[in-house]
C-alpha cells in the first residue's frame, strides 16, 4: 500500500478512535443509571452481580481499544506528517462503517436471541480479524455477512418469541452457521495471506469468552443477556461437578 493511501487510512482511524471513545463513554454514563446494589426480601444483593457491572466492563474494553487505535493513529500521523494523504476513498468510510456494523449488530440483533457464548465468539473473531487483516477484501466481506446476519436476528426477534426448545434449535443453528463463517473466512485468509491473522483472531476470541463467561455467570453469579446451549450446559455442569465433589 503506498505511503499516501496509508496516510489517508490512519487519519480515518483517528476519527473511527474518537467515534469508538465516545460511544464506549457514553456506555458507561448510561450503565451507571442501573442499580448497582438493590434489595430483595430484605437481604441487599453485593455490587458484582449488578446488571451494571458487565455492561460497564465492556464499555471500559472498548475504551481502551478507541484510545489504543487513537494514539498508534496520532504516532503514525505525526511521524509520517510530510506525507500528503490521498484523496479520502470509500476504504476508509468503509473501516467505519463496518465498526458500527459490529457494534450494532451485536447489540440488536445477536445479543438478544442468540446463546451470549456464541454472540461473543463470533463476534470477537470477526472484530478482531477483519482489522487486524487490514483487507479491504476482507472487510467488504464481514460487513455484509454481518449485517445480513445480524438483521436476521433482529427480525426474528420482533417478529417470534422462541420457546425454550426454539431458542436450543437456534442455537444449534447459530454453531452450524459460525462454522460455515470460520471456514468461509479461512478461505479469504488464503485469498489476501493473513492466516497468521485468521488464527490469532479465533484462539484470541475464543479464550476470552472461555475466561469471561465462566467467570461472570459461575464465579460472579451474574445473569448473562441470553442464556442457551453453551450458558445453561455450563451452569448444569457447574452443579454436578459440585454435587460429584460433596459425594451427593
């Protein structure tokens, strides 16, 4: 890519930080208006099993990613600033776009419906690979997919309201689906040479919502959106490794 095209890409990588901080602060206002203590029956319920406290944590995640891509932006900016950008193309309308993209589509429409352990997955791997590719190619291709994705969910969501067993089959759907998405995105890895990306992106997705999710809802009790195959199989196993342990 040709020094001028970077240019142009890093200044619209400040302004999609500075869209990234604001959202992500206006996340955290708006999560504080939740209870962070209550009561119920007379027995006060500690602040770490508020329904504030993960919302906040995300926030705080996203957060330091908008600061992160704003001060390597800043360095990149400042330290090449004899370079004339070029004319601004749609490439970097589209990084900002497909971060909106991300956002919205996980908070409307996967969240919701779909098993909270799944939403995050997929979309942690696709936020994290479609960036760290830095392939138009690439971009173009998540942005649709989600979005086709995610207004699935959202009209499925307003239209129905699945039964305990519909939200199961959906969930099982939803693995089959990240499955075809893993191997579609290895194949645009190989198309634009970013395996080492398309495997850092699904170990690194992957670990967080296997350290994040047992930690809330096992460790910290807290009640995760949505709840379905992969959540409730967690708690289930939660009590008979404990009953197993008390020799019940």
């Amino acid at each position: 890519m040709l020094p001028e095209q970077l240019m142009t890409l890093r200044r619209a990588d400040l302004k999609t930080s500075i869209v990234l901080i604001v959202l992500s602060s206006l996340m955290i206002i708006e999560s504080f208006n939740f209870p962070l203590s209550d009561s119920y029956a007379g027995v006060t319920n500690a602040w770490y099993v508020s329904p504030a406290l993960f919302p906040i944590l995300i926030a705080i995640i996203l957060l330091l990613c908008g600061i992160v891509l704003f001060l390597k932006a800043l360095v990149f900016v400042k330290a090449n600033a004899g370079t004339t950008p070029a004319r601004e193309s749609a490439e970097s309308w589209g990084r900002f776009v497909l971060l909106v993209s991300l956002i919205a589509g996980q908070v409307y429409g996967w969240v919701p419906i779909v098993d909270f352990a799944l939403a995050a997955f997929i979309f942690l791997f696709l936020f994290i690979f479609s960036f760290y590719a830095d392939s138009v190619l690439i971009q173009k291709k998540t942005l649709v997919l989600w979005s086709t994705l995610s207004i699935i969910f959202i009209i499925i969501s307003q239209i129905f309201t699945p039964s305990e067993e519909g939200r199961f089959l959906l969930d099982w759907v939803v693995v089959l689906v990240i499955g075809v998405i893993l191997f579609m995105s290895k194949r645009w890895a190989n198309q634009t040479d970013t395996n080492k990306a398309w495997r850092s992106s699904w170990k690194a997705a992957l670990i967080v919502t296997v350290i994040v999710c047992p930690v809330f809802r096992l460790g910290m009790l807290v009640p995760l959106p949505t709840e379905g195959l992969v959540i409730e199989k967690m708690v289930d196993a939660k009590y008979v490794i404990r009953d197993m342990w008390r020799g019940k």
